[in-house]
C-alpha cells in the first residue's frame, strides 16, 4: 500500500508569538475584565492600552513586508478589533489618549477604512489645545509628535530632537545609574526618531559618530542581562537593530547571549515572559495575560526585524 509522507515544518518562534496573539486576541480588548486590576488605572485610555499596542506591532510588520499566514490572520483581527472599539469616546474622556487614537487611524488608513468622524474629532481635539491639555514628559512627548506625522501634517523632526535632547541619555546622564524610566526614555525615543529603522539616525547629532550612543546601549544591555527583566531587555536589542550599529565581536556575542536570554523563556503556547517568576507560571500555562503580553509584543516585533 502506497503512502504518502508529508513533512510537518515546525512553526517559526515569529510565527508562534503571532499565533498566541491571535488565540489572546479578546485579552485585547478594552473590556476584558482581566484589565480591572489596578483602581488608579482602571480608565478606558488604560484599558485600551493592549490594543493600541497590538495595533503598533501590526503596522510594523505590515512595513517591515511580513506576508506570512499568521501575519494576515492577526492583522484582520486587530483591524475588526479596532473597528469595533469607540475611538471617540475614548477621546472624549482623556486627551492623552491622542496617540492610540492616531495609531487606529493610521491602520484605518492603511486598510481604507471611512473614518471622516473620528478624523474630523481628532483634528478639532489637535488645534483646540485639547491635546495638549495634559503634561507629557519628554519622551511621551516625542511619542505624541511622532504619531502627529503619521496622521497630520506639521509635525517635522524638530519636535523629537528637542524631546529627545531632554530624555536621560540627552542630558548626558551616565548610563549606569539609569532607572527602568530612564532606559524607556532611551528606547522609545530611538523607536521614533528612526521610525523603527525606517530613517538613519543623523550620526552629527544623536551621540552616534563618536560611539556614545553604541557604548550607552551596551552597558545597559549587560546591566539588563543580568537582570530580570527581558521586557527592556528586548527594546534595547530592537534599538541596536534598528540605530543599524556596527558591533565588534564581544557585543555581538553579548547582544546574541541577550536574545537567547528572551526566547529561552518562551513558553508551548508561544507567549514570552519577562521576569523569571512569570516564566515559571507561562511554562505551567497559569501566566496571566496581563503580565506576558507586552514582552511577547517586543519579542515579535524583535523576530520581525531579525527577518525569522
């Protein structure tokens, strides 16, 4: 009797963390009951938070030219997700909520999805000050600017290079005494001042050509690794990807020992915790939503730029 032998190829671990996105994608919703675990932050722009996030990951695969079936199948989800959700309302309650706003419309954009209401809100809440009604601090700042030119026009780099003049590494402070804070100062202002490796870092300027900036991200990737916390482990591996840095041998052993710290937490079902306690309970499948799903957003996103 003839048969034939079909080769089952194992999923890419890209593949696996889109599939867990995919399986948790009501997790990401802003009324999951799960998010009603803080009192101090249990607002709708706070709730809505995954999804935005969940939105920002789409929109940099999508550019990053990821045509993969699990891919497409996450990216119509997040999109019914996100046409499902009341933007308006959302504005209407916090004007911080000004750059999730902005990244659902850039997806709608990019889907031609009608959204002459929602727009015609967001550029009345833009020049009536409303936006600007709350107090950033600087790399939030940046984030506001960066979403603005995604969406509007008049919002030019000089913007982000101010903010980012005011973050930790900006104002020269050394890299050893960083706090989580000032690390997030760090790798999001990269993450808009390159458009997640879309633009080269201008080397005059921004701590490149004389190596500050390259020496900064390598000290806090080992403070990191030897930390626990792969969740701004894995953001400052994306910055080293995306700044496009010239590594010698010794960093690029240490950057590749950091991503094998990150996957190696990697639970059966695809999620990546960041802290050990929380890859002790994913690997058991008890991990809750809340506490894994950001770090499997940047371990996608980190896939995504390996090419994986």
């Amino acid at each position: 009797m003839n048969c034939i032998v079909v080769e089952q190829v194992e999923p890419t671990r890209l593949a696996r963390t889109l599939d867990w996105h995919l399986k948790n994608i009501e997790n990401y919703q802003p009324y999951f009951p799960g998010h009603h675990y803080r009192q101090d932050k249990d607002t709708l722009a706070w709730r809505s938070k995954p999804l935005c996030e969940l939105i920002y990951l789409v929109l940099i695969l999508h550019r990053l030219g990821l045509a993969s079936s699990e891919y497409t199948a996450l990216q119509q989800r997040t999109l019914r997700a996100a046409r499902e959700f009341e933007w308006e309302a959302l504005m209407a309650e916090d004007p911080s909520s000004s750059v999730c706003v902005a990244m659902a419309m850039d997806l709608f954009a990019l889907h031609a999805v009608p959204m002459h209401g929602l727009r015609a809100q967001f550029l009345r809440g833009r020049t009536s000050g409303y936006f600007h009604s709350v107090l950033r601090i600087p790399f939030r700042d940046m984030d506001y600017h960066y979403m603005m030119s995604k969406v509007v026009s008049g919002d030019g780099p000089g913007a982000l290079e101010a903010g980012f003049s005011m973050t930790a590494f900006g104002l020269g402070k050394n890299p050893c005494s960083y706090t989580v804070n000032d690390i997030y100062s760090l790798t999001h202002a990269l993450f808009y001042l390159t458009d997640m490796g879309a633009i080269k870092l201008d080397r005059l300027t921004l701590g490149v050509a004389d190596g500050r900036l390259r020496q900064t991200l390598m000290i806090l990737v080992a403070m990191m690794l030897r930390g626990d916390n792969n969740d701004v482990l894995g953001e400052l591996l994306i910055c080293v990807r995306i700044c496009r840095l010239s590594l010698d041998g010794f960093e690029q052993r240490l950057c590749a020992q950091a991503m094998a710290k990150i996957l190696a937490g990697m639970a059966p079902d695809g999620c990546v915790p960041s802290s050990a306690r929380s890859i002790e309970r994913a690997a058991c499948g008890n991990a809750k939503f809340l506490e894994v799903y950001h770090t499997t957003l940047v371990a996608s996103i980190l896939l995504g730029l390996g090419g994986e």
